[in-house]
C-alpha cells in the first residue's frame, strides 16, 4: 500500500484535501477518520494514475463544464469524476485493495 503523510492545516477551505503525495485536513480529529481518509487516499491513487498533472488538468476542465452544465459550485464539484469515484467509494474500506486501474472513468455521467 502507498505511503502518506497526513497534515493538519487549520485554515483548509474543506475538510480534506489530497495534493499528492499529502493528505490535508482542517482538523486534526480527521487525522482518524477513516472514511474522510479513505476518500482522499482514492485521489492519490487518481492521482498517481495520472502522473499527478493531468488529473488536476481533466478534475478542473471536468469542473468547469459541470459549473456550466449545473450553474452551481456544490453540484458542480460533486459531479467531477474523480470524486463521484471517491464519494461513492469512501466508506468502503477495502475499496482500494481491489479497484482496477483508472476506475475513476466507469463514473462518468
């Protein structure tokens, strides 16, 4: 399994965030939530996947015409397919052990 680091950074604008190879968190009580951790270890591994500069290249294009199709930051942002992935994958576990390469494209929508 990979290695990470995860930081605690107060002034975080979610309550976590995955800029490889770290793991961010607003609080450091979410240093031991596994779901929260979980989703944002499936962004590293996204991220790895896509040599770490086009996922942040397709999670802001993919973002930008979802801003345009939904008119709105949460749906927009919810309907990204990297964390339509990490969202409906977070709270299993295991998710990671078995998930096949670049499974965030079977998410799309």
């Amino acid at each position: 399994m990979m290695r990470f680091l995860i930081v605690h950074i107060a002034r975080l604008p979610a309550a976590g965030m995955a800029l490889f190879p770290f793991i961010l968190v607003k609080r450091r009580a979410y240093k031991e939530d596994k779901v929260l951790i979980n989703h944002e270890k499936i962004h590293l591994v996204q991220q790895l996947e896509l040599l770490v500069i086009f996922f942040y290249i397709i999670y802001l294009v993919h973002y930008a015409i979802n801003l345009a199709r939904y008119r709105n930051h949460q749906t927009a942002y919810r309907n990204i397919v990297f964390e339509r992935e990490a969202f409906n994958m977070d709270s299993d576990l295991l998710y990671l052990k078995r998930r096949k390469l670049f499974a965030w494209r079977f998410f799309f929508r």
